[in-house]
C-alpha cells in the first residue's frame, strides 16, 4: 500500500482519488494547500485519519508518506517536485511535469540519486489501447499521421473576460500545447519515436500563449501532423496512414476505439478495453512499478518524458512561445 498526500486541492486531484480508488494500492495520508480550510474540506471527503497542512515543509516532512501527488499550476511543478523529491519522496506529477527539457533533467537525476520514482502524469500514454495499437503497427510501414486533441477551455470565457487563469498565463506556462499538445505528443513518441525535425505554428492570445496550433514531426519516411486547441473543440477522429491501410483512432487523449481500414476496404476493431476511470491506468502502473521496484520500466518512462519535452521545447522555440525563465536556459 503506498501512503500518498495531495499537494493542491485543484479539480484533477479529486479525479486523482477516484482512479487511485479505482486502481488500489492506494492510501491518502495527507493533504496540503496554501489554505489549511481547503485542505481540511478536501481531507473530509475521503476520512477521517487524514493529516492537513498549509506548510508545504511540514507537508513534505510527514514520515508518513510514500509519495507526492502535484497537481498545482505548470509553472510550479518543477519547484514542487524537486522539493519532494528532496524529501525523500516518490512523485507523481501533473503534465507538464516541467517547461522545459533542461528541468527534467535535474528532476531525474534527483529522484535516481535519493532512489525514489518520479512520474509525469501523462494518463494517456498509459492507456493499454496506446500498446494494443503500438503492437497493431509494429509489422507495418508508416507513412503519416494526422493526431488532434482540441477542447474548448471552462476558462476561455475568463479570458475573455480579460482575467488570465493560469493555464492561459506564460508565467505559469499555460496554453494548447502545453496543457493539451502534450497528449498527442506523447503517443507520437510513443507509436513513432523521436522526430528527426519539428516546426510548430501556433494562434496566439495577444501574441503571448497559444490558444491552438498545428504541429509537424517531420520523420525519415513519414510526416505526423498533431492539432491542438483550447479555444474550440474538434470532434474529428485521429488516423495513421500505413502502406497496409489506414488506422482510425476515435480519440488520441483517451481510446475508446480503433479501427483499421485496408487498402481493399475490409475492416478490422481493435479490441479496446476502456478503463472505469481515464486516470485509473497510469495510477495502476505508477503503483506497480513503486511496488515491484520496476527501475528498467521507469527509466523507459522518464525517456519518453524527456523525448517530449526536448521536443514540447522545440516547438514553442519554433513559435516564439516564451515562459518565465526560459531566458535562463542556455
Ligand atoms: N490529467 C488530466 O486530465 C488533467 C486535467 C486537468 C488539469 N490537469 C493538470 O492539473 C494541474 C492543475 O490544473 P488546474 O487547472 O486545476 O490549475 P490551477 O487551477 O491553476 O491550480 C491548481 C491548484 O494549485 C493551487 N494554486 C493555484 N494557484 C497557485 C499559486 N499561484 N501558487 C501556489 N499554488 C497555487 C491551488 O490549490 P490550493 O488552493 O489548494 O493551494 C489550485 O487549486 C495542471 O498542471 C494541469 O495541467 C491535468
């Protein structure tokens, strides 16, 4: 049973307890926010033995704890997660896990060091339906993809209502790419590999984040195209081209089903297996490679997290997309 806390009592940390409800394995043990009543009005809802904390060094020195869930704004995860880290703690944290490649690095070699296991919660990767088409196209050419996750934001009227919620703000390292982007990216990496060039071509709120874009992972034989959004919503399928016929993917950010056209017509499904909740599977994995020390799977993990992100940065660099602190980086 791994004892885990909750740092930020956003709306993903409740869809956290249910997937780790869900998964099993699972025990909240404390909960930290910059208000000890939220902390308190969180805690209530899952038990009553659950410690609360508004000190986030007090938070991250309960013995107690096993792991660290981080679901605060982008901009603070890399902070967050190294102080956790530091304590001795594994991490799961939510995407991005950082802005920019050069952090993970640091984050990596921190959790090696102190020997813990440090997670980017990219829920979709996790998904078996992203192995069941992976294995589905190992015997196959590919010759391109079009992959797309667009959704209209609960916070674009906010924005334009001249508020910046963070995941609109380049301080905390918002817009498509970063909060959605990342999605198809991660299975892009998963399915193909590493791109061998990227450009990206972002539409802008007031020339700062990105509110939609299209990307282009241009690889030796194939071009994969990637659609995000958050100003609008796409409804349209994803596809892979193959020499064999085309794979039809109802949705890259979590699969419901697949199926495969051949170049006669013929058809073939996919047999996706949904789970109960689209978080269940990463916290299944997470858990499992805690338990079973599974340090290969890990260091499998965290270089297809840094593949992204060398790749999340190219493309914001290709569109001029700047956050705080990217100056620093050389
Ligand atoms: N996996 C998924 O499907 C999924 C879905 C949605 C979001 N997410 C990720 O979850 C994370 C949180 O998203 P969100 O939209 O809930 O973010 P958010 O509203 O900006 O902030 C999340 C939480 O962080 C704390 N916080 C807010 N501003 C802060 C500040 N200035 N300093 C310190 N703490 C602050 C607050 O918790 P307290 O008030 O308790 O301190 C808040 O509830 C993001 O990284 C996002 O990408 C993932």
């Amino acid at each position: 049973m791994i004892t885990f806390g909750i740092l930020a009592t956003s709306p993903i940390a409740h869809e956290w307890m249910k997937a780790v409800t869900a998964a099993g394995g699972y025990r909240l043990g404390a909960v930290y926010s910059r208000s000890l009543e939220k902390a308190q009005a969180f805690a209530d809802q899952y038990g009553s033995e659950i410690e609360t904390y508004d000190s986030l060094e007090s938070f991250l020195m309960d013995s107690s704890l096993d792991l660290i869930y981080i679901a605060s704004p982008n901009g603070l995860h890399f902070q967050h997660s190294r102080l956790a880290l530091e304590a001795g703690k594994h991490v799961v944290v939510e995407k991005p896990a950082v802005l920019r490649p050069s952090e993970w690095t640091i984050v990596y070699s921190l959790a090696k060091k102190k020997k813990v296991m440090l997670f980017e919660a990219a829920r979709n990767v996790h998904e078996k339906a992203v192995a069941l088409v992976s294995d589905f196209l190992k015997d196959k050419e590919i010759l391109g993809a079009n992959l797309r996750y667009g959704k209209y934001s609960s916070k674009m009227p906010a924005l334009l209502a001249g508020e910046l919620p963070n995941v609109f703000s380049a301080k905390f390292g918002g817009g498509a790419l970063m909060d959605l982007g990342i999605y198809p990216l991660y299975v892009a990496h998963y399915w193909f590999g590493k791109p061998a060039q990227v450009s990206y071509q972002a539409q802008k709120w007031d020339w700062d984040v990105d509110l939609a874009g299209q990307a282009n992972l241009l690889y030796p034989g194939s071009l994969v195209t990637l659609q995000t959004a958050k100003n609008y919503t796409t409804y349209l399928s994803s596809e892979i081209y193959t020499s064999q016929g085309t794979l039809i993917v109802d949705s890259v950010e979590e699969i419901k089903s697949a199926r495969f056209r051949d170049l006669t017509g013929g058809e073939e499904v996919l047999p996706v297996q949904v789970a109960s909740h689209q978080m269940e599977e990463e916290a299944a994995a997470f858990a499992q490679m805690i338990e079973r020390e599974d340090w290969l799977s890990w260091e499998k993990w965290t270089q297809l997290a840094l593949d992204v992100h060398e790749t999340m940065w190219k493309l914001r660099q290709d569109a001029a997309i700047v956050f705080e602190g990217d100056q620093d980086v050389e």
